[in-house]
C-alpha cells in the first residue's frame, strides 16, 4: 500500500451507498456487497484511503429523535419530497456502540471490505467519537457515572442541553458555541474510568481499519472541557495514540478540529488536522488571505486535510459556483496536506445529504465539472505532488500601477534531485488579472524550457534566460488558473 506524503482520501456514505445497492438488488445489502469494480475505480483515481462513513450500530432513541425533529424534518423533505420514516436512520455519530450496524453486515463484512480494500493498495478509515455516544447506548444503564449529570434546575433552565432518562438528568453532547446534540449524552473524563475504558474502545476498532477520523477532537482538550463542563481532565490524546501505535505502528490518526486548535493536536500526536481555516477564506473569495495562509511552516501543512466539502459542509457546487469552484479546487488539492473528497463532489452534486439519513435522491452529474475533476486528479496523482518539494512563490505586479497581481496564488513543486518543476497559479478573484513569477528554474545550463499546461493548454517552449531575467508574465481570466509543466529543454 502506498504510503505517500501527501495521500488522498475518498469519503464514502455507507448507510446512502448501501441503499441504493438495495434497491439494485432488490435485497438489503451488506457490505459485502460493495462492488469490486467501484473499488477498482477509487483505485484507479489514485485514492489511497476510503473513509467509510457511519458503519457504527445506532439505536432506537436516535432514530426517534430525528424522526421527530421539526427543523431536521424539513431538511429532510427538501432533499426527499418522497420521504418515508425508513428513510430517517438516526444521525451515524449517536453511535450505542462501536460494532457494525446489523443493517451493513457484521464485523466478518468489515474485514472482509478492509482486504479487499488492502488487495488494492487502498486503506480504510473509520469514525471514533470520543467526546460522546446515543443516549441509549447501554453506558447509559449499566455505568451512568460514566456520563456528564445535571440537576432538575439545570433541566429546567437549559432543555435544550440536558435529557431525563428515568430518575436521572444527563447533559447532551455538545461544543462551545452551539446546544447540546439531542440524540448524544456527554461523556465525563474526570471520571477515570471514562478515559481507560474509551482507550479500550480504540484499541478494538483499531484491529477493524488502518486509521480513523476522530469526531470534534479538541473537545476532550484539558483546556477545552474545563470552560464547558467545570471539571478538570488530564490529557487523553497522547498516552492514547501512543498506546495504539504501540500495538499498530502504521495507524493513522485524523483529527476534525476546529478554533485554531490544530496545531495542538498535531503535536499531541495526530497525523493529520482539518483545515476549516483554508476552506472558509477560500469560501470568502479574497487571494491574500488564502496566500497569507499558505506562509504556514511546512511541517503544519504536510499535516493539514485540505477539502472543499465533507458530509459536515454544504455541497461546493452550492457553495463557490462556476469558476470559483475549479479555482478553489486547484489550490485546495495541488498544495500540501491530505487531499479529501466527498462522496457525489467529483460528479457535482449539488445537494448535501444529512448524516440523519439512509437514502439520496438520484443527482443529475455535471458533465463539465466531471472533466474537471479527472484532469485534477490526473495531476494529483503525479510523483511530484505526492511526494516532492513544495513552495510558495510570490508574485509581483506585471506593470506599474497594476494591483491585480495581489488576486495570485502560486506555488511550484520539485522532485529532488530533478530539474522537472510543476508551476500551479491562479488568479482568485472575479475580474481579470495579470502578474509576474520568478521561477525557481536552472538558467545556467538549460537556457529553455518546455511549458505544458496539464489542465487545458498545449505545450509551448520559452527561453529561460529571459524568464530569471523577466519573469513569467501571467495574464489570467477571473478565476483562471494554470498548471504548468516546466522541463528543461535537452
């Protein structure tokens, strides 16, 4: 299996796939069922991971909870005008316990999908979701202590964030900004036992997937638990990847994180942080502050996850629009970091999918946009990108009084010990702009270079002398982007 620096992932709806399957057959499908030709095709686009998205069993609570959650509802309907309550699964992170879902199979299923996964080079990826589980997971009834109480006067004042179950008043799951998740109860890390015996949990999944994506991190973080719940933790995340990595050495770690926290988890030992930052300034369409963020030190961005979508955000289709979305594509996943894509974003879909739910309506598939994507995946899987230098490059005005060049982003990538370079510009903004590179090429002993643009242009030659003496002069429409092979000539 490859073990690339800069891997890519391919985030699969289990429950939504398997749905479908269902119907195709006209059998309830397991995993099992996944076809070896769809796995074949993930392969082939050069993913090395697939993050299989709610496997994990759920339970009745959680169903009836988002059965009976008006604003929920209406999401629901939006997207399925046909909604049947069989439709509405329960949300797949009110997990009651971390065994495969009877509806998806069994564990034997789960292994059997992770071999078939490894016979092709791929990984699988699971959820853990450390700061909470279903209100009906079976903690609840055999180790209540286990969990974050509250007070009849708590539930009076907040019932939006606490939950009676018999004589007893637990607190939902929930961050700092937003109510408690009304089908989750918070779990207590000042209880001693809650961290061994979440260790314990870890260890078992673990035996299951070659890495996991670890749901809302920072939120057993010392200094992010005490503000919310009023009790002092010790530190989880280091003593825990350490004791699976003593067991796994190869495991991998994703951590969802959020509030500029992801620089502390990856040094408590996670190998790889969203990047919710580079997402929403892309969102904002202005270059400087995506360029700005990419002064980052290289170490913090090898460990970034760049996406433009996952099943928490809103489809990019929706989001960026024509343009916008190929130019924020091109720096989301030709610079450094782990490449995530979400199920349905290759073929632009355009509506999201609730995590409440088993089925998705058939979605039309921008022909245009499917191009897109296949020529940047082509690019993705290129050595250089996987495994090469990266830099960012700066950029100047093409003539005086021109402040377009401050619309650029570009960056360029080597292979060491190789002359080749691949050059990535793009004007991100809506109007058109120019700009001058200076590139790091060797001038002294190959004079001209061979440009190809690997996205749309034909290859063209240009001297070199004059491009250290000149610079490269770019002239891009709004939101254009270019990605040029750059080799000496011989």
């Amino acid at each position: 299996m490859s073990d690339s620096l800069y891997p890519c992932l391919y985030q699969l709806n289990t429950r939504v796939t398997l749905t479908r399957l269902s119907a195709e057959l006209g059998r309830p499908a397991t995993l099992d069922d996944i076809p070896d030709r769809d796995l074949d095709e993930l392969a082939n686009l050069g993913f090395d991971w697939i993050y299989t998205l709610g496997v994990w069993e759920t339970g009745t609570v959680g169903r009836e909870i988002s059965r009976a959650n008006p604003d929920w509802r209406r999401d629901y309907l939006d997207l399925l005008p046909d909604l049947e309550e069989a439709d509405i699964g329960g949300s797949c992170f009110a997990i009651t316990r971390y065994t495969v879902s009877d509806r998806l199979g069994d564990e034997r299923a789960l292994l059997r999908l992770r071999d078939r996964l490894h016979q092709r080079g791929l990984k699988l990826m699971l959820d853990f979701v450390p700061n909470h589980t279903a209100c009906d997971g079976p903690w609840v009834r055999d180790c209540p202590d286990y969990y974050i109480q509250g007070t009849p006067a708590d539930l009076e004042r907040e019932p939006h964030n606490y939950f009676q179950i018999g004589d007893r008043i637990f607190a939902h799951g929930r961050d700092l900004y937003f109510p408690g998740w009304p089908d989750t109860l918070q779990l207590n890390y000042n209880n001693p036992e809650v961290p061994e015996t979440m260790l314990g949990e870890l260890l078992k999944i673990a035996g299951f997937c070659d890495g996991l994506r670890c749901d809302m991190a920072m939120l057993i973080l010392p200094e992010i638990f005490e503000p919310i719940w009023g009790r002092p933790i010790a530190p989880f995340w280091p003593d825990a990847i350490r004791t699976v990595r003593d067991r796994y050495p190869d495991f991998t770690f994703m951590a969802e994180v959020y509030w500029d926290l992801e620089w502390e988890l990856q040094q408590q030992g996670f190998d790889f942080t969203y990047d919710k930052r580079l997402y929403d300034r892309l969102c904002e369409g202005d270059a400087r502050p995506v360029r700005e963020h990419f002064w980052a030190d290289l170490d913090y961005q090898n460990k970034s996850v760049r996406f433009l979508e996952n099943h928490d955000e809103p489809r990019a289709v929706s989001v960026f629009g024509p343009g916008k979305h190929q130019a924020a594509a091109v720096l989301t996943y030709l610079c450094p970091g782990l490449r995530f894509f979400h199920q349905g974003q290759l073929q632009g879909w355009a509506k999201k999918v609730s995590i409440h739910l088993c089925r998705s309506p058939e979605q039309a598939r921008d022909r245009a946009l499917a191009q897109f994507y296949e020529q940047l995946l082509a690019c993705v899987r290129l050595p250089v990108l996987r495994d090469g230098n990266w830099q960012l490059l700066e950029c100047t005005p093409a003539q005086p009084g021109d402040d377009t060049w401050d619309q650029f982003v570009a960056f360029a990538w080597s292979e060491t010990g190789k002359r080749k370079r691949l050059l990535v510009a793009v004007n991100y903004a809506p109007e058109p702009g120019r700009c001058c590179l200076r590139l790091p090429v060797d001038n002294d002993n190959y004079p001209v270079y061979h440009f190809g643009d690997r996205m749309s242009s034909p290859r063209r030659d240009r001297d070199g002398n004059n491009l250290l003496r000149l610079s490269l002069s770019l002239d891009l429409p709004p939101w254009g982007y270019t990605v040029f092979d750059i080799d000496p000539a011989t």
